[in-house]
C-alpha cells in the first residue's frame, strides 16, 4: 500500500507540473504572438514616416521655386526631416520608453513644420496653381492620414500585449521571460488647445 501511495503522489506531481508546464508553455506563445504583433505594427509606421521623409525633398525643392518664399520655413523642413531621420527604433528600441518619446517628439517636430509650410503656401497662388505642388501636397495628406491609422493601429496591438502581459498567471511568464510593457503614441504636446485663427 505505501509503494501505491507513493506512485500515486508522483503522479500526482508529474500531472502538475505538466499542467503547470503546459500553461506557462501557452501563456509564453500566447505573449510571444502579442509581441510580433506590436512588431508588425511598428514596421507599418515605418514604413509610412518614411513615406513622408521621401515626399519631403520633391515637395522642398518645388516650393524653392516660388520666389520670395520664406526660406525660413524651408529651412525649419529641411531641420526637421534632417532631425527626424536621425533618430531610429527598431522594433527592439521602441521597448524603451525614453528612446520611444525621441522618436515621437521628432515625427511631431516634422508634422509641425509640414503644417507650418502648407500654411505659408496659401499666401502664394502660383505656388498653389503647380500642378507639382499640388501632387505632392495631397500625397502628403494623404501619407498624414496614413500615418494618424498606423499609429492608432499600432497603440491597438499594444495595449492587447501590455493587457495580456499583465494578466494573471501570465504576469508571472512575462516578467520571468522577460516581456516588458511597450510605450503608446501620444497626442502632440499642444493638441488639446485648439489652434488660433487670426485674420491679417
């Protein structure tokens, strides 16, 4: 009888560790496919911030042209594409949220000086009678839209993967494994004022 008790508590403990085996082994699948999602996601906002940065030169060169264009706002473009291509993440990077909020800032800073430009453009109607300037500035909005659905898309898949890493028992698998929580977009600082009008 003492021999069957003790086969009984090994099997006992090895059907336990299996199913503790087998929800550490889900729990860890189930983080590692919230994590390429993120990482997917990323590499779709790349791709449409390098969009942008591509459009930039042609869109510059085209406003150059203008005469008496304010060069000053040329020059902040080009400043701000120059920044803005500087600062990298891959998708290793992004799980720093200090290097994330770098990368954030000089996209906004980017967006700023676009919006700044398109604005000064409206004071030139040859300018916006170029068929080439026009071209490109809708290719810009549009990349902008691209932009705005990307980076709501990729704050979708990360707050799925920092919701699931943080969930109990998967808490346990993701801080032993290693997962940590992701950084979000934010809102441009400024964006909850809304923008002055004023009429020269």
């Amino acid at each position: 009888m003492g021999k069957s008790v003790a086969l009984g508590c090994i099997v006992l403990v090895l059907v336990g560790v299996l199913v503790v085996g087998g929800m550490a082994a889900g729990a860890y699948n189930k983080l590692n496919s919230a994590d390429q999602a993120v990482s997917s996601g990323w590499a779709q906002v790349e791709n449409v911030y390098q969009r942008r940065a591509d459009l930039i030169p042609n869109l510059v060169e085209t406003v150059k042209g203008a005469a008496n264009f304010e060069k000053e706002t040329l020059t902040q473009v080009i400043q701000a594409r120059a920044s803005a291509t500087q600062v990298k993440l891959d998708a290793n990077s992004i799980k720093d949220p200090a290097a994330f909020e770098k990368f954030q800032k000089a996209q906004d800073q980017l967006g700023s000086a676009i919006g700044r430009l398109l604005v000064a453009v409206e004071k030139y109607p040859e300018l916006k009678a170029n068929q080439n300037y026009r071209d490109l500035q809708t290719q810009l909005e549009g990349t902008e839209n691209r932009i705005s659905v990307e980076r709501g898309r990729f704050n979708d898949v990360t707050q799925a993967y920092d919701t699931l890493r943080r969930s109990f028992p998967t808490v346990i698998v993701a801080n032993f494994a290693g997962f940590k929580d992701r950084p979000y977009f934010k809102a441009a600082e400024g964006s909850d004022k809304p923008p002055q009008v004023k009429f020269n």
